[in-house]
C-alpha cells in the first residue's frame, strides 16, 4: 500500500530572515554533521544530527545572540560517551538552548481502524538523512532514498507556543514537520504514528542509557532498554524517557502489552481535531524541574491525502521522572521456578535418602542372614 | 544340536549357490550387486533419501521472523508449521510399518514417502508464493505424512544390504547426511531468501528451493527401489521388512518403568524442538545478533549431534549405565535452558552443551525399552512412545508460540524448563524404582554382558531354538531399526545375530 504524502503540521513564529550562510561542518568525523546558520542580527541557529550514540537524534541549538562558528566547539568525546546534550561548548557568556528530538516511525495494522495490532517500530536513523533546505528559521532533514523528511523549525519568540509540543521551561519551543512521501509498508490497513521526543536542557545533562534485561514478559520479545536520561549538575535523576524497541513483525502486540508505566502521571491526553493535521499530545511537567520531556505521539491512518484522526494511541515508550521503572518477574513467574526447581532437588535429596536407607537396610539383613 | 548341523548344512548350499551367482555375473563391479562398491554406492543413494526431508523439517526456523512479516501471521499460528508435521505421526507411527511390509513393499512405500515429503513441500511453497498461510499448513501436513515413515524407510533398506559391523558405519552415515540436511537449511536459507528480495515471492522463492532438493531426494527413493529390485532378482533374495509388529493389547502389559520412560521421552523432546523452532529470534533479539549469526547456532544442536550421537553411542555401548547417562544428559540440557533464560553469557555455550546432551539422552533413553520388555512387544512399544512424543510435539509447539506472544521469552524458558523438571523427576524415580529392584537400566557393560552369556546358557540348557531358526532375524531387525534411529554402536554380541539375520536376508 503506498502511502500518501501526510503532513503534520507545526506553527511558528518566522524570525526575521535577510540573509542565510549555510555550512557543513563536521566537527567529529564519522560522528556528528553540523549545519550552521550564521544570520546578522538574529540569534545563530544549529542543526546537529548526532550518529555516534546509538541513537539517532537530532538537536537544535540556539544561541541568544549572534555567534561565529569559530567562537564555539563540539565535545566530540561527550557524543561518543552518549550525551546529547553539552556537546556543543559555547562561548562564554554565551546563553544557548539546546534541544534533542527523537523520532521513531510507529506501525500498526488490523482489520479495522478501531483495532491495532502493533506491527513495527522503525527508528528513523540520522545515518540516512541528509540536511536540505535551510533556511534562517528551519532545517530540513530529508532521507536518502527522499520518503521521509523532518523539518524542524524554531520559535525564537518568548513565551509557549500555541501549538504542540509544548515546551514549558524554555523560551523557545520546537515544531516538527513531518513530510512522508512514497513510503510503503506490507500490512492492508495500516497506520503509521510518529513519537517524537523533545527535551529542553537547560543546566541539565541528557545521556542515552542502553541496558538490558532478561525479564521480557512485560514486552515480549523485547530485551533491551533505551533510556534517555536526564540529570541535574549535582547527578541526581530528573526525567526520563524509556523505550524498548520493538521486533520487526515478531509479535502481534496489544497496546497494553507494551512498556507502559507511569501513565497516571501523564498529563490527559489534549486532542486538537480541528486542523487537517490531528494530534495527540502527551506531555509530562515536574515541577522545579529544568527539564521537561515532551513526548508527542502523532497517529495518523491513509486515506488518499488526508491524515485522518486515530483513536489509538501508540505507547511504545514511557516517560517520568527520575529513573525508568524496571518491572520485576510477575508472582506466577516466580512461583513456577520455585516450584520446578524446588520440587525436583527436593525429590533428589528424597530419594538419595531412601536409597542409602534401602540400601543400609539390605546390608543389615544380608549380614542377619549370614 | 541336530537342528545346528541342520542349519549349517543349509547355510553352506547357500552359500555354495551364491559364489556360483557370483562367477557367473558378468559387468562391472559398480554393478555387480555382489561386489562392495556396488553396496557403498547404494548406500549413498540412500544417505540422501532422508536429505530433504531434514532439510524441509526446519524450513520455518530457519526464515522465523520471513514466515510472520510475509504470511502476516503471529508466533502461535507460526508454530503451527510444525504442530501440523506431528499430528499425523501420532497415528502413522502405528500404521507406517505395517503399510510397507504389507500393502506397499519396502520400495513403493519409500517412494510413496517420499513423494509426499515433496508434494507437501511444494504445495507449502505455492502457499508461501500466494501468501496463503491455510496452503503453507496443507503442505506442511502433507509432509508430514511423508516424513517420519521415510525414516523406517531408509534403515530397513540399510539393515537389508549391510551386516555386522557395516551397520554401525552406515547408520552412523545415514544420520549424519539427515544433520547435515538441517544444519544446511539453518545457514543457506536466509541467504536464499535473501537472493529472491523480500516479500512473499521471495519466501515462496526459498521455499521452492526445499522443494527441488526434495525432488533430489524421490529420485533417490526412485533409483534405491530399482536398484533393490535389481539385486534381490540377482542375489535371489526377498523384500526388506520392517518386521514391526503392533500389537496394542500388549499395552496393558507393559511396566511402569516403560510409562516412566515415555513421560522423560515426551517431557525431553517438547524442551528440545520447539525451542530450536522458536530459538532464532530469541538470539536476535537477547543478544543482539544478526540473523546469520543467529542462524549459525540454532544450526549447532543438529551439527553437534551428527559427531557427538556415534561417539555417545559407543560410549554408553562400551559403559553401560544408560539411566545415569539419560539423567545426565536430562540434567545438562536443564543448565543449558538456564544458562540462555537467566544470564546474558554468549549464547553460543548453552547451544553447545543442548547439543552433547541431547545426544545423550538419545543414545541413552531409547534402548532401555529393550531392557524392560521382552523382544516380541518392542514394535508396539516403540510405535507407542513414538506417537505420544509426537503428540506431545504437537500440543506444545502450539502452546510454545502462544507464549511468545503473549508472555516472552522468558515465560517460554521457564515453561521448557519446567518440563525438563518434570523428566528429571521422572528420570529419578526411574532410578530409585530401578535401584530397589533388579537395576537392569543401570548395569554396567560387563554386568550386561555376564547377564547375556548366562541367559545364552540357559537356553542353550533347555534347548531352545537358536534365534536365527525362528523370528529372530525379524526381532533383531526391530531392535536394529529403533536403536539405528540413534546411530548407536551394535553391541559385538548382537553383531553376530546381526549377520545371521543379514545373512538370511540377502542369501535367501
């Protein structure tokens, strides 16, 4: 089924835009691309896209008044330890908002747009995207094969934006355009969501975690953690965003089958219909907290151009404060090896003694008898 | 007495008509049913007769994760591929013995069997290529009715055409080709699949390429059956046999230790099979591994146990103390299931020791039905616990997919690991009920041996027919037959039954 071209909308303001000098500057080899923005006047906008993580993110800095690239450095041995944020060392005095974005594609079929069978999640992987377009306001990330495209764009305004995700702590907030154009995907009847992740670190340190865990009974198939955590200066957890990825076509997932923990913490879910472009929005606020996580999943079916309203929501991901929480064996499982093992070494060491005895007992008869 | 110089006096005509037979056939030696090379070649032709088949088998574990994206099915519908193989040798276990000796004759009944292995694969490949999962189960279970019964098959023609010790090397051939056939399978299908692109056109593609080498292996049935007609009209002999007698009201007779024994049977093999049908995705996905990688291991219980089947064979011939060496095994494929539920150690050291245990337990478990029932009773007591292992195969591959799906991986160790509790357990109380009797299971060689040299007195005493004069060389064909399924070494004494019984086959 291919899949129309699906625009999820994002309002912003537009700085003022004179002139634009666009760079490629790659400050980590193998690592890092970098797109600079220079404009006089308005505060210096970059593009990183981070590869060497193990987690493709893309990140937005912004700079409160006018830099040169000459002025600032990326902590190339930061990228490499997981960090996605103080990579970029600014200048002193320098004030700057740093953002990351993850954005994972989302698979669902089934036979009715009622129900969803989750199918896959793809992670969208920097490695295959390309910056295009940059303008004073935006930039363009389209990948190589041209299907997918993510326009992030800035609004340099004070204040929230009015349209989603909402940023509370920072005096700017992200949009995110997503443009998907040709791609195609096996199932009848399937939706695609989109889950983006934002994060606003001001003072604070983000590290992608991967761990893993033998337990999978809550997302089977499932061993592996992602976590993107943040924590303050002093090392203390703050927030974070966990998920799991999932196995391509390996299981057929119910909704609550997934990863989901916290969820009574989560703001209501604040549905806006109204645009031809629907989205949900789950947002998560921690009071004092410098960092707010803003987690945006985005579901949209295909019928012919439109984007059409879901009633399902993707939970793929959780997303709290502190530190994920790590689900332990259910009790059922934790009695069922109890059981087997305990009854098994219980009936060696019952029968070894009945066997010395049995045998005691022969050699006491047999030395009666003689 | 005068019945042996009777039986000499026959078995020197024979042999004299033979080397008669012999002088007189004119043609190369390659043709010459008389000649060694002639039988080798024979041999070879029939090492691939179960090739394909083996191959096929693990098709579906070998393109898991191709299987459920394609036939857009979930891990519990995927299991059914291999349920589907086992519900009809619940039944066919009874009856596939008893179709060749009595309705088809050996060589129609291995091409007939063959031929279903084929079709069935086949038609699953036409289903895989339309994306009709209902078609992909049809030709599963068409194959299963092929599969089992080309297996009795191949070692009644291996214990037609060879003798004595022969017997042990082409039994120990046969079962190597057929691991060779899965490990095969495990590590070329995804590069196949691969070839073809993506979707159900490639899985119909791979699954096409089974069904050439199954057609490989009918032609083989086809060339085994002239070849067998062609030397039984030039040696004067008869037919093969299977010699299997089934007869079910022997059941009610049978011990507990038999019941014991086929609770450990069943309780072993459904932690064994399902796991290898299920285990690709769990290395994927636990370790991290790309699929060729996972491939590799999943190849390695069969690969191990081409090697390590003869060689355990002739260590529990040579030591005895088969309940010990079954409860061993059972014990050691127990730590591997722990070893890959509970620990993130490289998953390559549990596959390893599955694979050496499983073995072992194969070596191990099976001939001690020989040791608790008498020689007349041992067709329908292996056909039954044949059956229930297949039955039990096809209930709990089911139940395993269901799990993955609904539970994980670790659920599905732990349910494995139960059972292997459970044939533990079994397995104890086998030895305990054992210890406080004769404690037949657990002789030692030399125990055996002293055992069969004074049963050999005994009945030499009250003069009792010598085994060859009567249905002996059948009862040693349905010990040979059950045991050959293990590669498991003859014991010298029964060798030389063996050529008595061989030797009657051939020169008849």
């Amino acid at each position: 089924m291919r899949v129309c071209v699906l625009v999820v909308t994002a309002v912003v303001a537009l700085a003022t835009c004179t002139q634009a000098t666009t760079q490629v500057y790659q400050p980590c080899a193998g690592q890092a691309d970098a797109v600079l923005l220079a404009q006089p006047g308005v505060p210096s906008q970059y593009v990183f896209t981070w590869s060497g993580v193990g987690l493709p993110t893309f990140g937005i800095t912004s700079f409160k008044q006018p830099v040169d690239a000459k002025d600032f450095s990326v902590n190339c041995s930061r990228l490499a330890e997981g960090y996605v944020s103080d990579v970029v060392v600014t200048p002193a005095g320098v004030e700057d908002h740093q953002s990351t974005t993850l954005a994972s594609l989302i698979e669902f079929s089934g036979p009715t747009l009622d129900k969803g069978e989750f199918v896959r999640r793809t992670i969208l992987d920097t490695l295959t995207f390309k910056p295009v377009n940059m303008t004073s306001s935006s930039a363009t990330l389209v990948s190589t094969d041209n299907l997918i495209a993510v326009t992030m764009e800035v609004n340099t305004k004070s204040g929230i934006s009015k349209t989603n995700p909402h940023n509370f702590f920072a005096t700017n907030s992200f949009s995110v355009d997503l443009v998907i154009s040709g791609y195609t995907y096996n199932s009848t009847k399937s939706r695609l969501a989109m889950e983006i992740v934002t994060t606003t670190l001001e003072r604070s340190v983000v590290r992608i975690e991967q761990s893993r865990d033998i337990n999978d009974e809550y997302s089977p198939s499932i061993f592996r953690r992602t976590t993107l955590q943040s924590t303050d200066n002093t090392g203390a957890n703050e927030a974070h965003h966990a998920w799991k990825p999932v196995v391509f076509g390996n299981t057929t997932r119910k909704s609550t089958n997934m990863t989901v923990s916290f969820i009574g913490e989560l703001a209501a879910l604040d549905y806006s219909p109204a645009n031809t472009y629907p989205q949900h929005i789950i947002t998560a606020s921690y009071d004092g907290a410098r960092t707010a996580m803003n987690v945006v999943n985005v579901t949209f079916s295909t019928k012919g151009d439109k984007a059409t309203a879901e009633k399902i929501i993707a939970w793929g991901s959780i997303v709290g404060p502190g530190k994920p929480f790590v689900p332990a064996m259910s009790t059922t499982l934790l009695a069922t090896n109890i059981t087997s093992y305990g009854v098994t070494i219980f009936a060696f060491i019952a029968g070894s003694i009945y066997l010395l005895v049995l045998r005691a007992t022969r050699a006491t008869h047999s030395s009666q008898t003689v | 007495m005068g019945g042996n110089s009777g039986s000499d006096d026959a078995k020197k005509e024979l042999k004299s008509t033979r080397d008669d037979d012999e002088s007189n056939y004119k043609g190369c030696n390659l043709c010459n049913p008389f000649h060694w090379s002639h039988r080798f070649m024979f041999l070879f032709v029939t090492c691939f007769l179960s090739f394909g088949n083996y191959f096929v088998y693990d098709n579906p574990a070998a393109l898991q994760d191709q299987f459920k994206e394609d036939l857009n099915i979930n891990t519990s519908q995927f299991m059914l591929t291999y349920s589907l193989y086992s519900w009809p040798n619940v039944f066919l276990c009874f009856v596939g013995g008893f179709l060749m000796d009595k309705v088809l004759g050996l060589r129609w009944g291995a091409i007939l069997f063959a031929a279903l292995v084929t079709v069935g694969q086949c038609v699953s490949a036409v289903g895989a290529q339309t994306g009709s999962y209902p078609l992909v189960l049809a030709g599963r279970f068409i194959f299963g009715l092929g599969g089992e019964n080309l297996a009795v098959a191949q070692n009644t023609y291996a214990v037609s055409w060879f003798k004595g010790k022969e017997l042990n090397m082409v039994f120990g051939l046969q079962l190597s080709f057929s691991r060779v056939g899965s490990t095969v399978n495990m590590n070329i299908m995804k590069p196949i699949y691969d070839a073809f692109g993506e979707g159900d056109h490639a899985l119909g593609g791979a699954l096409w390429i089974g069904g050439i080498i199954c057609v490989f292996s009918l032609l083989c049935a086809l060339l085994a059956g002239w070849l067998d007609k062609r030397a039984a009209r030039i040696l004067k002999r008869g037919d093969g046999e299977t010699g299997e007698v089934i007869q079910l009201k022997d059941i009610l007779d049978f011990p507990v230790s038999f019941w014991l024994m086929c609770v450990i049977c069943v309780a072993y093999y459904v932690a064994v099979f399902p796991f290898i049908g299920l285990a690709l995705t769990f290395y994927q996905q636990k370790w991290g591994l790309i699929q060729s990688t996972a491939s590799t291991i999943n190849s390695l219980v069969y690969v191990i146990s081409a090697v390590a089947s003869p060689a355990f064979g002739y260590l529990v011939d040579k030591t005895g103390r088969n309940l010990s060496w079954c409860i061993l095994g059972i014990i050691a494929t127990l730590f591997s299931h722990m070893l890959l539920a509970y620990t993130f150690v490289n998953p390559y050291a549990g596959v390893i020791v599955m694979g050496f245990a499983y073995s072992l337990v194969a070596c191990a478990l099976w001939p001690m039905v020989a040791y608790v029932l008498p020689e007349h009773q041992l067709g329908t007591a292996y056909g039954f616990m044949q059956a229930l292992q297949n039955l039990g195969l096809a209930v709990i591959s089911m139940v395993a997919g269901m799990i993955v799906d609904d539970n994980g991986y670790l659920w599905l160790e732990m349910f494995f690991c139960a059972w292997l509790c459970l044939s533990l357990l079994c397995g104890v109380l086998l030895f305990f009920m054992d210890a406080a009797g004769s404690g037949i299971l657990n002789w030692s060689a030399e125990e055996r041996a002293k055992q069969d040299k004074e049963e050999e007195k005994r009945s030499l005493l009250t003069n009792e027919p010598e085994p060859t004069q009567i249905l002996a060389a059948t009862n040693q064909q349905i010990r040979l037959r059950y045991m050959s399924r293990l590669n498991i070494p003859i014991p010298k004494e029964q060798s030389v039954a063996i050529r008595h019984s061989a030797g009657v086959g051939v020169l008849k």
